[in-house]
C-alpha cells in the first residue's frame, strides 16, 4: 500500500493545469436575467 506523504504536492495552479478566466461571473447573472425575462415574457402573455 502506498504511503500517503509519498504523493506529489502540488500548488492550486499547478493542479488545475490551466487559468481561471471568471467569465462565471458575467455568464450566470446575465442568463438569469434572460430566464427572467423569458418568464415573464410567457407569463404576461
């Protein structure tokens, strides 16, 4: 059985491979608002 301290320590960068471009931030605001939109929409019709 493998000894646990023997894993590889790796940064939060590193382990993720890749950047974080925070486009969730603008993505989930602005599709809320057009489901709300849609909503309303079907409902006042």
């Amino acid at each position: 059985m493998a000894d646990p301290n023997d894993a590889p320590h790796l940064s939060a960068e590193e382990a993720r491979a890749g950047s974080t471009p925070h486009m969730t931030r603008y993505i989930l605001p602005i599709s809320l608002a057009l489901i709300v939109i849609i909503f309303a929409v079907m409902v006042f019709r």
